[in-house]
C-alpha cells in the first residue's frame, strides 16, 4: 500500500508481461503511420511551396495561399488524422477486449454493453 | 497618433489584468453543486485558452510589421505558428496529457529517470522562455512609444511590472477563462477595426499594391528617421529634408536627392510629395537589422529556417505544455488541439490583411524602423477622425492584452520551473522571488538589445525549442531505446548549438554572408543535429534504456476507453 | 561550398555526439584510489553493508546463516556463531563440533546481558579454537542471542571487535523489529480507516436510506446507488493513486448520504478550479478530512453547519483547502493526534491523511491545520501538479482482465 516516492506501482509492474508490450508496440505502430502519413502531406507541402513560389514570381499567388488557402488545410489534415488516432485507438480496444473476455461469458456481455456507449460519439 | 483613447484603453488592459491578478480566485466557480464543480475543462473553452495565452505580440504586431518590411515570404510565419500545432497534435499531444507531466522537465523525469536530463531540460526550458520573454517586452516599449511618445524602456519595464505583480498575486496565469476571454478580446481588436479598414479601402476605388515595385504614397508624408540608413533610388525624388543626408547638414531644404544610393542619418526627417515612391531601404551592414539582411542574401535558406523553427518549435514552448495539463484525458487534449489549430487559423487571417493594407497606406514606416506598429497606426491613417482614434485605442488595448497574457504565461511556466529546479528550497515565498527573477533577465536583455525585429526575435525562441524539445518529445514518445546519455548528447548539442547561434547572430558577432545566414536561422542544422545526436548517444549507451521504459510507454499510449473500461469491468468484478 | 563544409562538419558532431554518450554514460571513476587505511574502511563498510540486509529480516536460522559468513570476516576470526536464547542458529568457520557445549556457557550471559570469554578447549588436540568471547545481542533492553567469536588463544581486540559487532548486529536487528512494527501499524490504520467507513457510518447511512423506502421510494434507490458507488470506491483494491475528480466525486456521494440523515442542517460550498481536477493523489486522502469536518460541524451547537471545500491553482502544486465552522479543536491535542499520541478514534483519519502525503510527496507536503477550540477548523493539502512514479490511472495489462 505505502511505497516511498519514485518506487513504481504494483499496476505498473503487471503491465511490463511481454505480451502486453507486443499489444502496445502494435498500437504505437499503427498511431505512428497515421501520424507519419499526416505529417508528409505536410512536410512535402511546406518543402516544395517555399520553390513553387520562387518559380512562379507572383506574389498575388503567394499572398492567396499562404495568407487564406492553407489554414483550411492544416485544419483538415488535423480532422483526418483526429478520426485516424482515434480509430486506431477503438480498434484496439475492441481487440484487447476482444482477446481478454471470450472466456468469461459475463465480461463478454458488459464488455459489449459498454462498446457503443463510449463510442457513440463517433457514429459510423 | 491621438493618445487621448489609447491611453486609457491600455490603461483599462492594465487595471483589468492587474485586477484580475489580485482577485483571480473570486471569479472562479463558487457553487454547492459537485457536478457544477467538477466538470473539466471542456476542448473549446481549453482550446481558447491556448490560443489566448499562445498568440503573443509577435502574432498581433510583427507579422504585419515583416509583411510590410519583406513582403509576402513574410506570411511564413503565421502558418509556421499555426503548423506548429498540427506536429504538436501529430505527435506529442496525446501521448504527453497521458504521461501525467505537467511541466516539460517533469516529462523528461519521468519518461527517461533521471534527475541529470531533467535539471538539464529545465536550464533550456528557462532559456527558452527568457528567449520569448524578450520581443514581448520590447514589443510592450514601442507599442507605448507609438502611442505616447514615452520612452522605449518603459512600456517593457511596465508590462514586466504588471506581470510580476499579477503572477505573484497568486492569480491571472492559469485561469482558463481569462485566458480564453484574451483570446476572443484579441481577436475582436483586430477583427473590428480590419473590418473597417476594408470598408474604407473599397471606398477608396479598391487601390492595389504592387509588391515588387515600391509603394507609391497616397498622400504628403513626413518621416522622421530614428536610425541611419541607406537608401536606393532609381529616379531622381524631390524631398523636404531637415537633418543630414549623405553628410551634408539642412534644415527645411527642398532637395532633389539624384539617382543612387544615400545615406540619411538618424533623426532627419523626410516629408515626400504625394505620389512619390518611398525609396527601398537598402540592406545596410548596421547591426539593427541582422536578420533582414541575411534574409536578403539568400531567402530561400531563410525560409526554410523558418519553416522548420516554427513547425518544430511550437510542441516545446513552456505556456503551451503547461496548459494541456487542464485537459481531462489524451482524447480531449487531441480534439483540444484540433479547436486551437482552427481559432489560431482564423486570428491569422487579419494580420497579413493589415500588412497589406500599411504597404498601401504607410509605406514610409520602413524607413523608419517602425515597421512593427503599423497595426497600431493603420486605422488613424486610413479612417481618421473619432472612428479611427476609437478603434486605433481598440488595437492598442488589444495589443497590450497580448503582451500581458503571453507574458504572464511565460513569466508563470519559467518561474514554476525556476522555483521547482533550480532555487534551493520551495514555498510561496520562493515562487514570488523566481517570478521576479524570471521577468528581470528578460528585462535587462529587452533594454540592451534593441533593433531585432520582434517576429524575428520569437522565431529564435522557436529555434532554440526546435532543436532541443522536439527530439527530446517525439523520440520520448515514439522510440523505446532513447537513453538518458543519448537525451543528454542531443540536448547539448541541438539546443547548446541554436543557442550559441542566436547568441552570435544577437551580439552581432558575425557580419554577413552565409556564416551569418546560417547562424540566424540555425534550424535546419540544429534540429537534424539534436535527433541525430540524440539517436547516436542512445544507440551507444545501450545499457542505460530506463528500468521502467516499457510501462511508461504502455501509460503514453493506451488509450483513455480501455483504462475506463477496465476499471469498470474491475469494479463489476468486486460487486459480484 | 556550404553544402560542403556542412556535410564535413556532420561526421565531427556524429563523433561528438557517440563520445558524449559514452562519457555521460560511464563517468571517470575516482583517480585517486586512497591509503591502506582508507581501503580497509572501506572493505569494513562494504561488508558490514552486505550483512545487515538479511540482519534487517529478523533473527532466524536463515538469516543468521545468510550474516554469520560476513560477519567473521568482518571480524577476521577463524570461527563464530550465532545464537538466540535457546540454540545456535548458524556457526560459520572450523570446529563445528563446539557448537553443542557454546549454550551451557552462556547462561549467565543471556541472563545478565554482559558479555563474557571462556576457554573452550575440546578434545580434538588439532582444533585450533581454544578460546572464545561472546556478546550480548539486546532489542528493546532484551537479550535476544549472542555472538560468539572463537580464536586460538586470548585476544583483547578480539574482544573489544567482538562487542562493537554484537552491538552493530543489535542495531540492525532493532531496526528490523521498528521496520516491522512500523509496517503493522500503517496496515492497521489503513484498515481501520477503511473500517472506520463501514461500522457507524454504514450503519447509519442504510438507516437514512431506510427511512425513504416508504415515504420516497424513488429517493431511497437513488441514495442505494450513492452508498454502492461510494463503497466501491472506498474499498477498491488496485492502485494507491486517484484524481481530484474521482475524490471529489466520492466525496459527493458522502455528503448525499449524510444529508440524508440531517438535511438542511449541512450546507457545503464548493470553489473548484477546473485547472487542478486532473491532479493525481493518494487514494482517500481527502474524503476523512470531509468526514472530520462533517463530524466537528454537527457536533456542535451551531444549528447550521457550514463546509467549504476549495481548490485552486498554485503553479506547480494544486492547493486543496476544507474549511468547517465547527466545535474547533485545542492546537495542543491537534498536534498530539498528529503526532499519533491520542486515542485512535479521535483523529486517526487526520494523522493517517497526513503520514500518507508526506509519504508520497515529502515532508513539504503534510497538513496545514488552523483551528482552535469553537473557532472551527481549515485544512489546507498542498499537492504537487507531477511527482515521478505518481500515476493515478489504475492501468491493468492489456491482455490480463
């Protein structure tokens, strides 16, 4: 019950089985290529606009896209990889508790009462 | 400009925060209803928030103030500011509201174990923050200058002077909606009077600027030059000069300055006939402009600087780590994120219109070194009269309001990390001295340092954030095997070789050229420097990955639903 | 050209970076490596260090086996052996055989607690053990055991040796016994914090409920759910650490459940910065101190209690404050029950509250209690906003239920 500060909780320690950190590696793979593949739209847009400009010569053209055009696009890009993350995240709960509550018939139910309580903001 | 709105709208600004300050605790929730109480910040109000605290004086003044300067490349800047926010959602928002930190030492703690890393991170955390604090100061001393005509270290040594006494008061920073409320009051001061200001342009035959060519004046201008400059001129200008011009003393003299380049000297004044073009300020060797000039050199490098700073350096800023703590889980402080990247977006539609606009009205500004106050001097310009006054006092308020929320936050992240990690013992009495000493340094640095252009001077701070935070937060995140040595080695080298670069480029150490070009946008070494050095040190100290690495990463990425369920089902468990 | 010199300068800072590593990974050790004398302290420290971890255990045959080895080479003997009132426990070194006659020879010793030599010569005319010192091992003024030194003629540092390690090994085993007690009595208090919840309050909470199952049926299953809910939380047995968010609401649960049974007579204001709901705490660190202050409120004359729970933000630390105008308290018999000299139930939730947080958080962190008799009391818990190793979610495995 007491532990001294800076000593892990039992829960912590629980969590350190291999095949809990196989599950974990797999969720972090999955967020890392959503959030990888966000962040080369954005990258490659931000690394060819700055030469598009310099090709092109027309400030107008720099003045409509960098002053208006491209904060719908961040945001967009921001929407996108939000239902990505988020996806990601629900799949792998229904994975985990897919994998955790087939034996017990019980948790089986509850656990599928609770499903599409927390996921009813997503609305598929 | 007319100061008698403008004076006690700043005032208003100032009495407001300071009140604030004193009282902060009354305005906050008094109710006897716990579902009242303890409902958690919700995205949107948070999302606010952020942005009340994030969009500095740098984003109210600066970037209208480099429009007018440098022309569109300038426009950068705000959708660097903005980007930023998309990499910090990409990959640290989440992840970092979930490891519980609240500070960004407190994350380097507890990701990597190590009290070393984290003394470490907190000496860049405080650098980097005094690196903000500055331009806020400076941009507070010229904003009163404009307005009033006071010297320029006093509306700095002001704007220091309320921050201390609010965040010392024990209030103001962290209140979610008073930070929320600078939001929507900024974005009111801007948005009203730019209103207006198009009105007047479309009544105005819809003129266009030409940004290639030198803007031509719409009517007689005077100028008074505070700091010597060359000037190019491609045809023959008749000006009535009264100072010196290429050595040569007049006073009132009608002069036709011919062809070619000249020097005024500081404190002459210019008055230019209407329809004549304001000369091209040339790119001068003076200190007062180290970044224009190296901008001039080689642009492209310099926007690229640029790009990456700002993209990168955003997640490492310490007011904005600080408020994804109020968030209540990793899902909100996403979605938080996704509100900010929209209410930051939609800010940043008025100021390029407002540099657009000072090409077209007053152009003259960038001789005189003021090209930072033309927010403040547009609508007296171009409405005149009481509705110009009026809503000049709207943006001076607003203006103000940006200084002091961004400072407050700044001033209260680098005090609580001062007090936390580098003062001896802690206590109220040790926050209120950390406060003082966390505002003096970047007072004394705003007073001895002038003539950096406050846009330019906040993009140094990111610089610095981008090349030490960012490798520290995404391989924290992503990247099991980083190491505390390897942590350290990136830090020193990224965050120490942008810091040591900002401090040549500052000090003037280095002239011109592309030694200098690199050195005032050290971004695009230091960063990659900063990973690699970071990846390298870890892979060679194998031995020393955290006891505890697979957990924390477990705690960073495990979504919110499980844990809740979890507990849940656990709970159903024991009522069986 | 610059592409150039920056594409040089990469594999110098690579280098840099790798050396930088190694060097903050493996510190220089110390270059001066000391007198003889300091190498044999410190050979002395280092083995006396690793024979107290298994003294710290108590004093059994196994751990007495584990420390007998260390502490003959501490002492440089050929032989020696532990004791406790009734039996060797270990011996370690030559002439084991002694062993059997060492008790009849430590009787007056284990009756007096004074230290005595005897020569021990026994009929093996090769064993080399021919004279032996013992030492009293004494916790809380008991002679628990001896230890027994054994050499092959009369030694006067031997001696002197053997009582500074009998004394040595006494301290340890102290500690042991105060590790011990200290941890029985922390799992009794947390027992009887948690019991404390149940007896009378359980009692009195189903009573109220009673009393609305027939006036207010729907009342009294509300009231149900409130007291299953609180329970739960209450009783739960994963993870030390919750949010302000979940205490509060447990704590709201409390209340409904007393206002059940005294109604208007409590009135409780709340003033709750939203910033610090997130805040990570020890489990059930405040719901006594709402108790406290419920019990002070209705105990007095005052015909209205009044509670005021606060929270607001103070930099790195969130600042909690539960203030009531009760009966008060006399400062003198606060700071025993804090110092845990009073009768349990007078405040054991207080002192409890207080041990846990300095625990976690550090001495900086107990209970500020301001308070006098009839002047009702204010509570102020200062918690840090992140301490390392602190974590509130109750985070199982993923693939465990």
């Amino acid at each position: 019950m007491h532990r001294p500060p800076g000593h892990r909780t039992q829960s912590e320690i629980d969590e350190q089985t291999t095949l809990g950190a196989a599950y974990v590696r797999s969720l972090m793979r999955s967020q890392l290529r959503a959030g990888l593949t966000a962040f080369g739209v954005l990258a490659l847009t931000a690394a060819t606009l700055p030469l598009f400009f310099g090709a092109l010569g027309r400030p107008v053209v720099v003045w409509t896209v960098l002053g208006f055009g491209c904060y719908p696009v961040l945001v967009l890009i921001a929407w996108w990889y939000v239902r990505r993350a988020e996806r990601n995240e629900r799949d792998f709960a229904r994975l985990v508790q897919g994998a955790e509550s087939s034996p017990a018939s019980d948790g089986a139910a509850s656990a599928s009462d609770a499903a599409p309580a927390s996921d009813g903001t997503e609305g598929r | 400009m007319h100061q008698s709105y403008a004076i006690p709208a700043v005032a208003a600004v100032v009495l407001a925060t300071v009140l604030i300050g004193g009282f902060g605790l009354r305005i906050s929730r008094t109710t006897s209803d716990f579902y009242v109480a303890s409902r958690t910040v919700g995205p949107s109000l948070n999302a606010a928030a952020i942005s009340g605290e994030y969009l500095s004086a740098a984003s109210f003044l600066g970037i209208a103030g480099l429009l007018l300067l440098h022309g569109p490349d300038m426009l950068w800047y705000p959708v660097g500011y903005t980007a930023g926010y998309l990499v910090l959602l990409i990959f640290v928002a989440a992840p970092l509201r979930r490891s519980g930190a609240y500070t960004l030492p407190d994350f380097a703690e507890g990701r990597l174990e190590s009290r070393q890393v984290r003394r470490l991170v907190s000496v860049f955390v405080v650098g980097a923050g005094w690196l903000y604090l500055v331009p806020q100061l400076q941009g507070a001393g010229l904003t009163l200058e404009i307005l009033t005509g006071a010297p320029r270290w006093l509306g700095g040594t002001l704007v220091a002077a309320v921050v201390v006494l609010a965040v010392a008061a024990g209030g103001m920073r962290s209140i979610t909606f008073v930070q929320a409320f600078q939001y929507w009051l900024k974005l009111t001061a801007l948005l009203v009077p730019a209103l207006f200001l198009v009105l007047a342009w479309q009544g105005d035959g819809r003129p266009h600027a030409e940004f290639d060519e030198p803007a031509g004046l719409r009517q007689q201008q005077s100028v008074r030059v505070t700091e010597p400059v060359d000037i190019r001129l491609n045809a023959p200008l008749a000006v009535t000069l009264t100072g010196a011009v290429d050595g040569r003393a007049y006073d009132d003299a009608r002069v036709t300055l011919a062809e070619g380049t000249h020097r005024i000297d500081g404190g002459t004044r210019l008055t230019f006939p209407e329809g004549s073009q304001v000369p091209a300020a040339e790119p001068s060797s003076s200190a007062s402009r180290p970044l224009a000039t190296s901008r001039a050199d080689h642009p492209l490098y310099a926007t690229y600087g640029l790009i990456v700073a700002t993209f990168l350096g955003t997640m490492g800023l310490p007011h904005v780590v600080v408020r994804f703590y109020t968030s209540p889980n990793g899902r909100t402080a996403r979605r938080t994120t996704v509100v900010v990247l929209a209410l930051i977006g939609a800010f940043y539609l008025l100021p390029p219109l407002y540099g657009a606009l000072g090409r077209l009205y007053a152009p003259e500004l960038t001789l005189t070194g003021h090209a930072d106050a033309a927010v403040l001097l547009l609508p007296e310009r171009v409405i005149g009269g009481l509705g110009g006054d009026l809503l000049g006092a709207l943006v001076a308020g607003g203006a103000f309001a940006a200084f002091l929320s961004t400072a407050s936050g700044l001033t209260m992240a680098v005090a609580g990390v001062l007090s936390q990690d580098v003062l001896p013992s802690r206590g109220v009495r040790h926050f209120r001295l950390a406060t003082v000493l966390a505002t003096l340094v970047p007072l004394a640095g705003a007073l001895l340092v002038t003539g950096v252009p406050v846009a330019d001077a906040v993009g140094m701070a990111f610089a610095v954030s981008a090349s030490s935070f960012c490798p520290l937060l995404v391989l924290g995140i992503w990247w099991r095997r980083l190491t505390p040595p390897g942590a350290v080695a990136g830090l020193l080298l990224g965050g120490g070789s942008a810091t040591v670069a900002v401090g040549l480029t500052v000090g003037g150490a280095v002239g011109s050229g592309w030694p200098h070009t690199l050195l005032a946008w050290p971004a695009v070494w230091s960063v990659p420097i900063g990973f690699l050095a970071m990846v390298l040190g870890s892979l060679a100290t194998p031995g020393s990955v955290p006891p505890h690495t697979s957990a924390t990463m477990t705690r960073l990425h495990l979504p919110e639903s499980l844990t809740v369920r979890q507990t849940a089902t656990a709970a159903e468990g024991e009522r069986k | 050209m610059t592409v150039a010199i920056l594409l040089a300068l990469c594999p110098l800072l690579l280098a840099g970076g790798f050396l930088l590593g190694r060097r903050t990974a493996h510190p220089l050790g110390r270059s001066d490596v000391g007198t003889p004398v300091e190498r044999a302290t410190f050979e002395t420290l280092h083995t006396a260090s690793l024979a107290a971890p298994p003294l710290r255990a108590g004093l059994t045959e196994d751990t007495a086996r584990k420390a007998a080895g260390r502490l003959r080479s501490l002492l440089g003997t050929d032989a020696l052996c532990l004791t406790n009132r009734s039996a060797v426990l270990a011996w370690d070194g030559a002439g084991e055989q002694h062993g059997q006659q060492v008790l009849k020879a430590l009787g007056v010793l284990l009756d007096t607690g004074r230290s005595a030599a005897f020569d021990c010569a026994c009929g093996d005319l090769d064993c080399p053990q021919r004279w032996a010192v013992a030492a009293p091992i004494v916790v809380d003024q008991r002679v628990l055991g001896a230890l027994v030194a054994y050499a092959p003629r009369e030694s006067a540092v031997l001696a002197r040796a053997t009582d500074e390690v009998a004394r040595w090994v006494s301290v340890q085993l102290e500690l042991a016994e105060l590790d011990r007690s200290r941890t029985r009595v922390i799992e009794a208090e947390i027992k009887a914090l948690r019991a404390q919840i149940s007896p009378h309050f359980v009692f009195n909470s189903l009573a109220a409920i009673a009393s609305f199952v027939r006036t207010d049926p729907e009342r009294a299953r509300e009231l149900l759910l409130e007291f299953a809910d609180f329970t739960r939380y209450s009783f739960r047995r994963h993870g030390d650490f919750t949010t302000l968010a979940d205490e509060l609401h447990s704590i709201d649960q409390y209340l409904a459940l007393v206002r059940a049974r005294f109604g208007d007579r409590l009135a409780v204001t709340l003033q709750i910065a939203p910033e610090v709901l997130p805040v990570t705490l020890p489990f059930l660190c405040l719901q006594p101190l709402v108790e406290n202050a419920v019990k002070h409120g209705l105990e007095g004359a005052v015909t209205r209690s009044r509670i005021t729970i606060g929270a607001r933000d103070a930099g790195a630390d969130a600042e909690v404050v539960i203030e009531d105008n009760g009966v008060g308290m006399d400062p003198e018999r606060l700071r025993r029950i804090l110092r845990g000299e009073c009768d349990p139930s007078a405040g054991i939730g207080l002192s409890n509250v207080d041990d846990r947080l300095r625990q976690v958080f550090g001495d900086g962190y107990g209970l500020v209690i301001e308070t006098g008799v009839g002047a009702g009391m204010k509570i102020t818990v200062r918690i840090p906003k992140y301490r390392a190793g602190v974590h509130s979610s109750p985070t199982g495995p993923p693939d465990r239920p």
